[in-house]
C-alpha cells in the first residue's frame, strides 16, 4: 500500500537526498482494515491503562520510575550501555563524577520532567519552539554538546549510517528543504483533523526522524514527542505509556519500518507502531497491578511490626516507590531521624522484612540497599 510522502533525488557529488512532499498528503493516509482493527485494539487497552492507574496511590513517585525506565531503553537505541539501575544509584551517591552513559539517561530525565510541565503545566503547544526547547534540555552540557548546538535546528547536510554520505543508508532532506517539511510538521501536529489520535502519534513521530532536524538526539526528541502527543491530547492522566522498550527490543525492525515509511508504506510503519502501543500498555497495566500487589503486602508488614515505628516507616515505603536504592544518609532524610543510628536501624528491620536488601557489589562503608522486590518489576523484558 502507497502512501509516497517524498522523493529521493540525486546530488552532483553522486549521493541522493529525501526530499519531503508537501505534508500531509492531500489524498490524506490510505491505512487499510488490519491498521484500523489494531488501532482499535490499542485504544482499548490505552482505556485500560488511564483507569488502571487511577488505582495507584502516589502515582507521582512511581512515575519517575517510568521515566527512567524509558530513559534508559531510548538511549540504549542509540548505544548507550547504562541501564535504569546504574542512573538510580548515580542519583543516590550524587558523584561529580558521572559516566557519560549514566549521564545520557540523566539528560534525557531532564528532558523528559521539562516537557511534562510545558505541556500539562503550562499548556505549551507542541509547535517548533518547544521541539527546540527539548532539544536543549536534552543535549545542553552532555556529552554531545561540543559538536551540537543545544536547540538549534541543523544548517548543514547529515545523513545516517555511514562515515561517508555516499555509503549512507539514509540521507535526510537538505536545510531548506528541512526547513519547509519542518513548518508543515508543525502544522500536521497542531491540525484539527480526524487522524484517529494513536495512529496520528505513530505518523509524527515517523515524519519527524524522515526530516531529522538535529545534528544529533533526534532518535530520542522525536520518541519524546510520542508522549507529550499522547499527553496533550489527554489520552492519559500521567505519561506511561514509554514505547522505548518496545523499539529497543525490536530494534532492527523499527528502523526497517522507518525507511519503510521514507519508501510509502506507511502502513508497515503504522502497524509496528501499534503493536508497540498495545504490548507496552498490555505490560504497564501488569506493571500496575504487580506494584499494587507489593505495595499492599509491603505496607502490611510495616503495620503488623514495631509500632513506634510505623510512621516513619509508612514515610520510608512511599519514597522507596521513586528511589529503590539508597543508602543511610537518604532514609534519615526520609524519616526524619537526628542521627544515622536510627536510620541503620529502620533499615535493619526493612532487611529483616525482606522489603530492602544489600545491593551487590557496594563497599560497606557508603553501602547501598535496594528495594529489589519492586526494581524487578521494572526491569525491561528483553
């Protein structure tokens, strides 16, 4: 099925570039039946989802969890080696000394905290500006940062795949032309128009690496940009829906389906994009229900232990729900406790309970704890 959105065209240096067609296409986006029922199958579950996280108390700090989470899958796309767990306990030692890997996940946190409260705080539309704007919490004093200038669109060739631009697997549109498909991205994102919601997000996010703006973090902008979609149009109370995974695992199939968009087919890209929509909302409801589960066991421990010591530990429980590696000095700050003493001691029963554990590996001295229980939730299915 052919929906042509552009046209490769040769360069007298013996390379062709994709030049975009005006967007979207007049003829609009011929998707077919199998997209249609897929669409509606992922609506479904998305309802599911929304009402399924209703259900959690203090969703707020499990939140951050799927923040990271999608931090670390989408940087993992690009070659990064650090994982969730690594960007946690780098935030628990609060070391100057960050490895650049832990520090793309940090970055893209960042990024991420910054356009939730643009677009659901501040009611910011997605227009070129905040585009822009996330680029620059994304990249600004990372590792990249010394060739890429933070939000600014690129005003020179790129092309992907190769050293060499002849050798390149995909060569996006020269800088005016860029320029011209960026404004009618713009508009496509901002339409009023009857593009089921879903379908729409796979589609922006696919005309959005076609046109590749950036000099680098395009990958991870234009995967962003999925959510805060999803989340102006309210197709969610809180953004968990994180699709990074799903691409991370099928990570060849995600760029064949991509230059299968550069090519027409638009409805292989669209199909990939909602099996990914229906298996990650499928996985966070499990997620949700798996976290209830334990939250509830876990709290009923603390109820049925030392009485003089519930509240604090009650305090404990809940800021493991967004930090589940710490070390002494965090759940003295947690519980308010004057000495380390008591914070050494709440721990203790936590071990004995069997809601914390020594993490392997760290020194005793600074010795870290994890709430495993609740972090293997999180862990990607690989």
């Amino acid at each position: 099925m052919s929906n042509i959105i552009g046209e490769l065209k040769s360069q007298p240096k013996g390379f062709k570039v994709f030049i975009p067609h005006p967007f979207p296409p007049l003829s609009g986006f011929d998707l077919g039946p199998l997209v249609a029922r897929k669409n509606e199958e992922a609506s479904r579950l998305i309802g599911k989802l929304d009402y399924a996280t209703k259900s959690l108390p203090d969703m707020d700090y499990f939140l951050l969890m799927y923040l990271r989470k999608d931090a670390a899958s989408s940087s993992q796309i690009e070659g990064t080696q650090a994982t969730m767990e690594d960007a946690i306990e780098a935030e628990v030692q609060m070391s100057s000394k960050i490895p650049p890997d832990v520090d793309d996940i940090q970055h893209y946190i960042k990024a991420l905290h910054y356009g939730i409260k643009r677009v659901a705080e501040d009611k910011f539309p997605l227009a070129l500006r905040f585009i822009s704007e996330l680029h620059r919490e994304l990249v600004h004093q990372a590792r990249v940062s010394g060739y890429v200038i933070p939000g600014e669109f690129r005003t020179e060739q790129v092309w992907l795949g190769s050293r060499h631009i002849e050798e390149a697997r995909f060569v996006p549109p020269p800088v005016a032309d860029m320029q011209r498909a960026l404004g009618d991205l713009e508009g496509f994102i901002n339409a009023d128009d009857a593009i089921p919601v879903l379908i729409k997000a796979g589609i922006i996010h696919s005309q959005f690496e076609t046109i590749h703006p950036f000099k680098d973090g395009n990958g991870r902008t234009g995967r962003m940009l999925i959510n805060f979609y999803l989340l102006e149009k309210g197709y969610l109370d809180r953004p968990v829906l994180f699709l990074s995974s799903f691409f991370k695992r099928h990570r060849a199939l995600y760029y064949d389906k991509l230059e299968a968009y550069h090519n027409g087919r638009i409805d292989e890209w669209i199909g990939f994009f909602l099996d990914g929509v229906i298996d990650i909302a499928g996985e966070s409801i499990e997620t949700i229900t798996r976290i209830s589960a334990l939250s509830n066991h876990d709290m009923g421990l603390i109820l049925a232990g030392d009485k003089r010591a519930i509240e604090s530990s009650k305090k404990v429980l809940v800021n493991l729900y967004a930090q589940p590696i710490v070390n002494v000095t965090k759940v003295q700050e947690w519980a308010g406790f004057f000495t380390r003493r008591g914070a050494s001691r709440l721990i203790e029963r936590f071990i004995e309970m069997g809601i914390l554990q020594p993490k392997a590996g760290s020194e005793k001295y600074g010795r870290l704890y994890e709430y495993k229980a609740y972090m293997d939730i999180f862990n990607p299915r690989e």
